[in-house]
C-alpha cells in the first residue's frame, strides 16, 4: 500500500517517517521521490542508483549518514539532489 501510495504522490514528506530508506523495489518508472522531514537515519541506499528514470531526489531534513552513492552519479535524468 506503502508504494501504491509513493508511486501516485511521489512524496512522503513530514509524515513522521522513520528508519532506514526504503528500498522502493518494482518502481523503475519513478521520476520524483520527496522524503523531507521524516526520521530517516543511516545511509542512502545504491540501489537509488537503479531508479534510471529519477528527475528529483529529496531527503532533506533527515538523518541520514555516509557518503553520496556512486550510483547517483551515472542517474542521467537527476537534475536535482
């Protein structure tokens, strides 16, 4: 239901969220994944890197951790982070 939900609104800002990112399988056409002012923790997952499609990414106002994933760099649609 959780990804019925992200895939039609694309965000899941400020709903009190928490734990790790999601990994979002099965949502290969995502274009836009807003995931502001949750309790996110810990690191952003390589398989981000995957979603080939993905404009936008925001995560701001978590509390993630570690490094940017390579697999970000290779997204050629992202023009936003």
């Amino acid at each position: 239901m959780l990804l019925t939900f992200l895939f039609i609104c694309r965000t899941l800002s400020s709903l009190g969220l928490q734990g790790t990112l999601p990994l979002l399988d099965g949502l290969t056409e995502l274009r836009q994944l807003v995931l502001d002012g949750n309790a996110f923790y810990g690191p952003i997952p390589d398989r981000y890197g995957s979603y080939s499609h993905l404009e936008s990414l925001s995560l701001r106002s978590n509390s993630l951790s570690g490094p940017l994933p390579q697999e970000l760099g290779a997204l050629m649609n992202l023009t936003g982070l």
